[in-house]
C-alpha cells in the first residue's frame, strides 16, 4: 500500500492541475468587462495580412520587429492565424501558427486563438475600420493589445484616434510598442 501511494497522490495531482489550467484557460476568452467586440463583422473581409502596427510587451513577442498576422478560414469554421515576424535577438525570422474559433455568433468579433494545443486565449477586435484597413485588438484582459493595419504605417490623425480609443478602454497606451517595418518577408 506505501508504494501505490505516493503513485496516487502524484496522479491526482497531476489531474488536479491540468483540470485548473484547462479551466483557466478557457475563462480566458471572454472580452474584459466594458469591453465590447465590434459587430456586425465579416470574417471574409477581415481574412488575409494584418502588420502588427503596436502592441504592448510580452515575452512571445520581446524583440520582435516587422510583425504581421494572416488570418485564413478554414473549412471546418476554424480560422488559421500566422504571425511571422524578425527575432532582432537571433536575427531570423520566426512565426507561430494557430488556430482561432468563435467564440459565439460568427457575426461579433470575438474569438478564441490557441497556438499551444488546447489552450485558448481571447481576441477580441474592439475597433475596426469600416473599411477594415485597421483593427484595435485586445485580449483576454487590458494587458493584452494590438493595433493593426494593412498596410505598414498609420496615418498620424488615425494613430491618434486609436490611442485615444484605447485609452478610453482602460489601455495604458504609454506602453504600447510601436512596431518599426524596415524589413522584406521573405514569405509574402
């Protein structure tokens, strides 16, 4: 019995703390309070290459310069998510791919994205061009945001205004990042 035991014990608390990551991560995926993802929105429309205009800092993206995300529907109603940009660190070019999911109706803009298995994390777009030429994103909470754009750059008069709609939503924007594009993808 002294042998079958310490077995025992390890295995529940093996499952006890999968089944804690498990639930945390899945609270992880609703918006944070008052905020609220843009509907209507259409996937279709927000398909294809997205640069990583600012972010806030975290240690996936630590020294990343020339981000971009590419968003593609997939048959099953799952959307795959590249992110590729340049490690400044180990001078190469790196990327993550993922899977994102509705998080609901596929007509508001929330989402869940996993990149590791299955744990999931919010994606929330709070903003979006009616044009979609640029998104504010956040994430499962104020820590986690992005401003992206199809193109490189942002003109000055929308910079503002989603600095000032971030600020409005709790975002410290005296910490975001702003992503320098001085590089070619080598994968287009």
């Amino acid at each position: 019995m002294s042998l079958l035991f310490p077995w025992v014990r390890r295995a529940v608390l093996l499952v006890s703390t999968a089944l804690v990551l498990a639930l945390v991560g899945c609270s992880s995926t609703t918006p944070p309070s008052g905020i609220t993802p843009v509907t209507p929105f259409d996937l279709a429309r927000y398909e294809g290459r997205w640069y990583e205009v600012a972010r806030l800092d975290h240690s996936f993206e630590r020294g990343m310069t020339d981000v971009s995300a590419t968003y593609q529907r997939q048959s099953d109603g799952s959307v795959r998510v590249l992110n590729r940009g340049f490690d400044t660190g180990k001078s190469d070019w790196r990327q993550a791919e993922g899977k994102a999911r509705f998080t609901g109706d596929t007509n508001t803009a929330s989402l869940k994205v996993s990149f590791f298995g299955p744990f999931y994390g919010g994606y929330h777009v709070a903003a979006l061009d009616a044009n979609y030429q640029w998104a504010l994103v956040v994430g499962p909470d104020r820590s986690y945001c992005w401003i992206l754009s199809r193109t490189k750059q942002l003109a000055p008069a929308v910079r503002e205004q989603l600095i000032a709609r971030a600020q409005a939503l709790g975002i410290d924007t005296q910490a975001l990042i702003w992503v320098t594009h001085d590089r070619t993808d080598p994968q287009p």
